[in-house]
C-alpha cells in the first residue's frame, strides 16, 4: 500500500479532503531525479487535494488541521495508469483503423484519430466518475496498525 501524510483541509458527511504532497511516492520511486511530478513540486511547492473515503468511521473523529495518514493499494495505482493511458490511444488507433478501411482522404483519418483520443478520454472520465465513492479504488484513511477497510469480525 502507498501511503502519505496530509493535512485535513474539508470535512463532508462522506469523505475527507486532505493537502498532501507527494513526497512518499517520490521517495520509494526508482526515477527520482528525472521525474516532473517531484521537480515540479519542490520547485513550486504546490500540493494536491484528494479526497479520501471515510469507510464507516465516524467524521466526528476528525478535524480541520488534522493530519492522518491515507493509503491506496500499488495495483490500482497500475491498473489506473494503464486504464489512463491505454484507453484513449486503444480508441484513437480504432478509430484511425477504422478511417483507412473506409478509405477516407488523409485530414479525415487524421480527425477520425482526434475523435477517437476523445472518446477514449471520455470513457475514462466516466469510468472515475462512476468508481468515485468506490472503497476498493480511492484512498483511505489508514491506521497504523491496519487499514481502515480491514475489520475483525465481531466475535
């Protein structure tokens, strides 16, 4: 599991909103200097917010200002990227088949190819979308001793 420290920045009924920057990742990574993601926010500073899943706790266990330690699994960071990047160009060179089969003039493969990149954008958009508020794929909070979606059972 790839862990980070954040700051809570928002408390909803659901979920938290936490200010992390990615210095944990960064470290355990192998392209630690060619990497923009570190340089860029070394450079700059700047932090992300993600929004972290509560899972059943109680939201009245946190507050503003609180920092907690969130953790998502190594494979769906994989199957996300591959999901990211494989998507839109498996559609952009579907489309672009589909455009010489058809035999149409060069401008209109080369749109075909656009489209194709978009739709395959927008079905990974819609995929996020619909796996927002799913426990397996997003961050949670994650206790020290466990994760938060690991639970005994009562005995």
């Amino acid at each position: 599991m790839i862990t980070e420290t954040g700051r809570v920045v928002s408390i909803e009924s659901d979920c938290l909103w936490v200010e992390t920057i990615q210095r944990s990742t960064c470290e355990a990574c192998s392209a630690k200097s060619g990497c923009g993601q570190r340089l860029v926010a070394q450079w700059d500073g700047n932090t992300n917010f993600v929004r972290v899943l509560l899972d059943g706790r109680p939201v009245e266990g946190f507050q503003m200002h609180d920092l907690v330690t969130i953790g998502i699994p190594e494979r769906v960071v994989a199957n996300g990227s591959l999901l990211v990047y494989l998507t839109p160009l498996i559609m952009m060179l579907l489309a672009l088949g589909l455009a010489d089969l058809m035999v149409v003039e060069e401008l209109t493969s080369i749109l075909s190819g656009l489209a194709g990149l978009l739709v395959g954008g927008t079905l990974v958009r819609g995929h996020s979308y619909l796996h927002r508020n799913d426990v397996d794929v997003q961050p949670v909070v994650v206790d020290d001793e466990k994760p938060l979606q690991w639970c005994e059972a009562p005995a």
